[in-house]
C-alpha cells in the first residue's frame, strides 16, 4: 500500500474517533452540567457560550427546540467535529424545559 495512502487512513481514523459515538456520552454530560431542566435560559446559554458554544434562536416551523447551540471542534487541519445541543424553553421562555445533544457529525476532510 501507498505510504500517503496509509497516512490518509490513519488520519480518518483518528478524525473519525473524536466525533464518534464513543465522545457522545461526554458531549452529553458537559451540556446537560451547563444547561438543565429548571435552569435559568440567560445563565445555561451564558454557560454554554463560556465553552465555546454559540447559540441562536430556532426559526424552523414546528421544530421542537427554541435555542441552537453549536460548537466546533477542530481536529489537526483536514477536518472538524460539529457539536450540537438543542434547548427548549418553557411557556415563559425564562427557563429550560428540556436539554437535547445531537450526535457529533465530523466535516471536511
């Protein structure tokens, strides 16, 4: 085989595990630490921006979530990890009622 062929696989393997399943459930307790139900919505999305994650309204019809917030993750030059959290407010819109984490999905490369 190749070397660069080689090197090229090593590389996607190793980008590959830091957006796997194997790094959800530490995604997961990081934004739900942050951003839980009962939480002041000001104080979790504060929170979360502190660790690098930007938040925006949602302003899809009937999608669940009112807050997206993202997070990217680089990883060595080739490619990224998309870090994704959904939160959904109360009726007053003062608190979070709900905390999803998507899956990572890794870009580029």
């Amino acid at each position: 085989m190749d070397l660069r062929l080689q090197f090229a696989c090593v590389v996607a393997v190793v980008l590959m595990v830091g957006c796997s399943s194997a790094s959800q459930p530490s995604l997961d307790h990081e934004v739900r630490r942050l951003a839980f139900a009962g939480e002041d919505a000001r104080r979790a999305e504060a929170s979360l921006k502190m660790v690098g994650f930007s938040c925006a309204s949602v302003s899809v019809p009937n999608f669940r979530a009112d807050r997206q917030c993202d997070r990217i993750r680089g990883y060595w030059v080739l490619a990224s990890c998309v870090q994704r959290a959904y939160l959904t407010l109360d009726a007053t819109h003062q608190r979070i009622h709900r905390t999803d984490v998507a899956q990572p999905a890794c870009t580029g490369m």
